[in-house]
C-alpha cells in the first residue's frame, strides 16, 4: 500500500470509530442480550426462547400486524396526499407561498404535542370532532376508544402531521424539472393530465422515491406519537413493535423486550432495503 493510501485511511478513523460506538458496538449487544434473560448485574443464556415467546404470545404477534398497516397506510397516504399538494402549490395559484407555509407547519410541533392535541380533539364526549358532527345532525363516533377505528384515527393523525414534510420534497423535485420538456409539451398540444402524466410523474420519481423510503421506515418505527395518543390502546389495538418493547421494558423483561428490538430491526431491514434496491432499479430505466 503506497503512502497516499495510507494517508487518505486516516480519515476514515474519525467516521469507523463513530459507526462503531453507535452502530456496531449496540447491535452486537442487542443480538447478544436477545438470547439471554438479563438485568442489568446477570444474565442466563436462553437461546431462542425469548423470540418463542414474542410469537407465541397474541398480543405481541399483533403488534406486528399493527405494525404493518399503520407503516403502508400512513406511507402511501403520504406519498398520494403530498404529490397532489405539491403539483397544487407548483402551479400558477397567487397564495402558494402562503399555503405552503400552512402544509409545512406541523412539522414544526413535536409528535408527543400533536397527540395530546389530537386526543383532545377526538375525545368521545368533549371532544371538538365530535362537537362538529353533533353539530351538523350526524352521530358521535368513539376515535380512539374503539378497538375497529383506534388505530386508523392514529393513522390520520400520522398523515395529518407528516405530509407537510413530503410535500417539501415533491416541490423540490417539481422545480428541478426543466421548463423545456412542458414548453414542448405545449407546443404539441399536451393537456394538463398528458403534461402531469408524461413529465412530471416520471422526472420526479428520485423524490418519490425518497419519500416511500423515509415515510414507510418512519412508520415501521414509529412510537410518540401511538403512545402519546392511545399508549397502546384499548387493550392492545394500537399496540405496535415499538410500543411493545417500550412495555416489555417498563415491566422489567430486558430480554424480551431486547428480542422485539431485534425483531423490528430485521422487519424494517427485510422491507426496506428490497425495495430501496427495487426503486432504484426503477429510476435508471
């Protein structure tokens, strides 16, 4: 290895030495501390029992499936929702500057305020949701107190507050796009479906793609915002991988909840990085 070599190695150090302390160094534990029932003085080796547990137990097994849904359905929402927002705020309208300012501004309030907000407003009888449906003839509708309807309120709530930041990256990706392609659009006569169709959804596909990725990882791990609302309720209708471990935790059980950790991390690993690789072969086609 020349002297070049060597020097440039160097640094690498400072980035290795980082990825390693907070990266490498917990996932090794995390693997480690999954296989044994532990405090923080002793631990047993057990094996694979802690995960025998985690599936053989109903209230834990559906953690995952609420996982699941609450992950794709607040992504795609978001993906759909904040695309036709942006294509609104890229047009020719006179308030857009002031509109997007008004998309954006959830992003501003922290996930644990929006759910206490949020659960305010969806309270069965005090609530102002409720207040307005009363209002206008229809009946009260129990937001967070039905196990059918709990976790989908939380959903909305999700997209509520996360696509204001989607919309920023449709916009973004929007502008980037030359002027040319839809002056010669014009020229041939496109309408605004064929100039949507053709131009834009293809040529904003990199920023697409970054949404579905950061969203649906987002959603696999989300936590404050389920547990600010509902904390897992009722019963375990809301419960989700990340509000599972968070139990397990508080109870004591390291191993169990160590396990669930790993578990979820294999879940986002095992969605994510197929289809991130699957996008990417999309947009160099």
């Amino acid at each position: 290895m020349n002297k070049n070599k060597i020097y440039s190695m160097w640094f690498l150090i400072p980035s290795i030495v980082i990825f390693s302390i907070f990266f490498l160094i917990p996932l090794v534990s995390s693997l480690f501390y999954s296989l044994t029932v532990w405090d923080f003085k002793n631990f047993t080796f057990v094996g694979l029992d802690n995960f025998k547990q985690y599936f053989s137990q109903k209230s834990l097994y559906g953690s995952i499936k609420n996982t699941l849904i609450y992950a794709f359905l607040t992504s795609g929402s978001k993906v759909v929702l904040a695309f036709i927002i942006a294509v609104l705020l890229t047009s020719k309208i006179k308030t857009k500057d002031f509109l997007r300012s008004i998309v954006f501004f959830p992003n501003l309030v922290s996930s644990l305020a929006v759910g206490v907000t949020f659960a305010a407003l969806m309270h069965p009888t005090k609530g102002l949701f409720n207040l307005v449906l009363e209002g206008i003839g229809l009946g009260r509708i129990d937001w967070l107190g039905n196990p059918n309807l709990a976790l989908y309120s939380v959903i909305l709530t999700d997209v509520w507050k996360g696509v204001g930041i989607a919309t920023v990256i449709y916009i973004a990706g929007i502008q980037c796009i030359d002027k040319g392609y839809y002056e010669a659009a014009d020229i041939d006569g496109a309408n605004g479906w064929q100039r949507l169709k053709c131009i834009t959804i293809p040529l904003v596909r990199p920023a697409m793609n970054s949404i579905i990725i950061l969203s649906l990882i987002g959603g696999l791990r989300s936590f404050d915002l389920i547990w600010s609302m509902t904390g897992g309720g009722p019963g375990f209708a809301t419960d989700v991988m990340a509000s599972v471990v968070y139990k397990q935790y508080a109870a004591g059980y390291y191993g169990l909840s160590t396990a669930g950790n790993v578990i979820m991390l294999v879940l986002i690993a095992a969605i994510a990085y197929p289809l991130q690789r699957y996008l990417l072969s999309k947009e160099e086609q």
